[in-house]
C-alpha cells in the first residue's frame, strides 16, 4: 500500500509504503541488494543481465540515501549486499578479460547467500518495529494550524530551583481550525519547532524508557498534519478550548494525533511542556530542562512526590488558562485572538496529566468538563469533582495496579455531575498517546489495535464527549460511548 506522507528530512511530502514503513528509495534499495544475492541462483543466461540491472538500482540508491542521511534500519541491508556484491561480479569481470568464470558449488554458496538474506530481511523487519511515523489524515472540516508559545508566571517562583527569582515557566503548543492551505505546504515538524529540538527531545524520551536513541531515531523525521503558523479558519467563530497535560516524563506533543484530530472538528487544544518534569523542554532562548523527577523505589514516598508534582502541573493548567483568556481578550498579541470560547473549556491529561487535569478540575471551576486518558487519580480526592468526567482506561489485566480502578472509582463516584469509565479493550497504557505510531507492536506496551485504529479509538470517544458536554449536542452520550469498549455511567449520587 502506497500513501503520500511528509516524511523527509527537509519536510518535501514523498512516497512511502506504509506496510513496511519504508521510503521508495529504501525500497529501491531493498530490491537490489535482493536481486544481487539472488541472481546466483537464477539459470545461467539469465545471471549478467539480472546481475547488472541489480547493481544499476542498488548502488545509486545507496550512494543517495547515504548522503541524504540513512536510517540505522538500512545498514544490515546495505551491508547484506556489499558481502553479496564481489560474488556477484566477479564472473561478470572474469568473462570480459577472457578468463573461465568461476563459480563456487551450491553447496558451499548456499550458506553465503543465507547469511546475506538474513541481513537484508533484517531491514524492512526493523523499518516495520521502528518507522517514521505516519500521522493519520484529521477526519473533520478544518485544515490544522499550529504553533508554540512560552508564558512565565509572575506570582509562581520556580519550585524545582533554588533560585528565589526563578519564576515558573511553561511552553505550549496550540492546535487550532486553519484555513486550507496550498497542497505542497510545509507541514510541522513532529516533537518540536526544528530538527535540532525534535532530535533534543527523541533523544531524553528514549533515555526516559531505557530505550538507546538510534532504535527511534524515525521519529524526530517525522512530520505531522498540521502547518507551523498556519491563517486561522475564517468564519469569526469562536473555538472550544481544550488543555493537555502530558504523561510523567511526556512531553506537550506525545499526543499530536489526538490534538490534530480535534482541531480538525473545531476545537483549540493547548498542550503543556511542563520543565523539570517532562523529558526536556527547549526554551525559547535555546536553554534545555531536562527531567528531574525519578523514582525513589518505595511506594509511599512516591505516592507523596506524586502528589505534589501533579499540584504543580494542575497550577500550570489554570496559569495556562488564564493567559489563554487574556489572549482571547487582546492582552496577547496573537491571531487566536477574539477566536477562543473560554467559557466552554475542557481540561485532558494522559497518565499523570490525567491526575492533573483531574486536580486542576477541582480547584479551578472555569474548567468545564474533565478527560482523564488512563490516569491514575494522584492527590486528595476532595474536594468533589463539580464538572463531567470522562475516564479512558487500559483493558484491565492481573498486572494491573489494584489500587487504580477503586481509586478511579472512587473519584467518578464522588463527582456531582455525571462521569463515564470507557475501558476500550485491546488498549495499553501508550495506546492514548501517539507511541503505537512508532513504538514496535507489542500488545503489552502498545496495546493490540494497531497503528491504524489506535488513534481513532482514542479521538473519537473523546471528540463523543466533548460534542456532549460543551457543543451540547443532542444523542446519546452514552450509546455513543459503548461503542468503543465497556462502559460504566456514574451518576450523581450513586455513591452516596
């Protein structure tokens, strides 16, 4: 299957076929280095001409993809073909100086020729685990515009710091309804502004999950749906607003699918980088802050550092909220201006996030409706939650924390207006992110729904909810929700 995606390195939109996640030029490679190991085994007429045409598709698309920058998932193919290629050539050179070609018996080719095999399998297998992602195309009526700001707090000096003038800073990433571009638009960067912050980024995401940093170094190539700065959609209307917090370690754009998704469907989301806290965030003086949160080992004490860090993080999402009303009023120069409804906000967060969004719901009654992606309710649970709830959560197995689901439960039940648990089967932890785009297939660390279904099995409860509780669509809420998983309703009172 062939799908136009921006995926190279300087952002030109190419070619690229999504069952093995490799660029054609990759293809072309694979192809050649195959019909040079391969050409030992054809019928004698036929070895010159398949030999020759092999080395004429190889050998430039090597050099190219060479200069161009070639992925780790290539070297086992290259290097496949280079042990095959003097074998292969060799007979040719011989039969034009005169000399008898020679040809070593099968029985002692064969090996040989496997072992170059297995090399070059190596590489659409790796290309496959590990590719450039491909974002899915949004399903709703706006192009996606996005862009990064950084606000200071005056009144919050910076807890992480020592420094008694440090104040609290966080960087956000706005997705928002865009005029349709022109079709070779530049289409963002995927995990930053420039390739030398997505790489920053890549790299401290990789070490958060013991990961070496080549084994993902497709994801800082990768570029996204939406255009850096794209003209605001026309119509003058004003755009719901939604929050997002990111998981411990995340960072503002693990959930660009999603935010991309909803965009498209009219709402603004905002997601944070929260610094000291998520992997590294870039500054806009350059300046890196990389994570300082880790864990201590013993279950109380971080129960207590992870309550005190989603209180940071629920401070962050009512700061943000409020720059994003002065912005919307004009005290921010920006041409979101004049175009958020922050009288309909909803306030997300993945893992810790969804803890924070949670605990900024409660002390923050501006927000209007909470999202909880598979998050585990950090902090007190009083006081009450004012506001509806959506909690997604993972299919729930033996390895699963047993003091979650009672302590979700416990949160919805509390709540005095109605709240909804999804449990969507085939999920995993990192299926509400953007991780299945990239990260290997593993059901346990991905989920089972696959790179295709993932993001929509995400979005669209979500966009469900949201539809419900902010646009006040009519339908039913619930029937809407049950189709994607096992629902459970908690309505007011129920716990009481």
């Amino acid at each position: 299957m062939w799908q136009r995606v921006p995926c190279a390195e300087d952002g030109r939109v190419t070619e690229i076929i999504t069952g093995l996640y490799m660029s054609p030029l990759e293809f072309l490679a694979l192809l050649g280095a195959g019909a040079v190991v391969g050409a030992r085994w054809l019928p004698p007429a036929a070895r010159p001409r398949v030999t020759i045409a092999a080395g004429v598709v190889f050998v430039p698309s090597a050099i190219v993809l060479s200069v161009a920058g070639i992925r780790w998932q290539m070297l086992p193919v290259l290097a496949g073909a280079v042990l095959a290629l003097p074998f292969a050539v060799s007979p040719l050179l011989r039969r034009r100086s005169g000399r008898p070609a020679w040809r070593a018996r099968w029985w002692l080719a064969l090996p040989g020729s496997a072992a170059c095999v297995g090399l070059i399998a190596t590489g659409p297998v790796a290309a496959w685990a590990f590719p450039v992602p491909v974002f899915p195309e949004p399903s709703g009526d706006f192009a996606v515009g996005t862009r990064v700001v950084q606000w200071t707090d005056p009144r919050r000096p910076e807890s992480f710091t020592a420094d008694a003038h440090d104040r609290r800073t966080v960087v956000v990433q706005l997705w928002y309804p865009a005029r349709q571009g022109p079709a070779g638009a530049q289409r963002a960067r995927y995990l930053g502004r420039t390739e030398h912050e997505a790489r920053t980024v890549s790299d401290a995401l990789a070490r958060e999950v013991g990961l070496p940093g080549f084994l993902v170094d497709g994801v800082p190539r990768a570029h996204t749906r939406s255009v850096f700065d794209a003209p605001v959609a026309g119509g003058g209307g004003r755009f719901p607003v939604v929050l997002f917090s990111p998981g411990s370690g995340g960072v503002r754009t693990q959930n660009t699918a999603w935010a991309e998704e909803l965009a498209s469907h009219g709402y603004v989301v905002a997601a944070l980088d929260h610094p000291y806290d998520s992997a590294a965030v870039v500054l806009a003086d350059g300046r890196t802050i990389d994570t300082e949160l880790a864990s201590t080992g013993d279950r109380g004490k971080d129960d207590k550092l992870a309550a005190g860090w989603t209180a940071v993080r629920a401070a962050d999402l009512s700061f943000v909220l409020t720059q994003l009303g002065r912005l919307d009023r004009g005290g921010i120069a920006d041409p979101l201006t004049g175009r958020l409804d922050t009288g309909r906000v909803a306030v997300t967060g993945h893992s810790m996030g969804g803890a924070a969004a949670l605990q900024a719901a409660r002390r923050d009654h501006r927000f209007d409706a909470v999202i909880d992606l598979d998050g585990y309710p950090h902090g007190p649970a009083s006081p009450s939650l004012h506001r509806p709830t959506l909690a997604l959560t993972q299919a729930i197995t033996p390895e699963t924390d047993p003091r979650y689901l009672p302590r979700l439960t416990e949160a919805l039940t509390l709540n005095t207006a109605t709240s909804y648990r999804l449990t969507i089967p085939g999920a995993a932890h990192l299926t509400f992110m953007d991780g299945p785009l990239y990260l290997p297939p593993v059901p346990s660390l991905v989920g089972s729904l696959g790179r295709t279904e993932s993001p929509r099995v995400v979005a669209a409860p979500t966009l469900a909810f949201l539809d419900a509780v902010l646009r006040h669509e009519p339908g039913d809420l619930a029937g809407d929700l049950s189709a994607y998983g096992d629902l459970s309703v908690h309505r007011p009172g129920d716990g009481r």
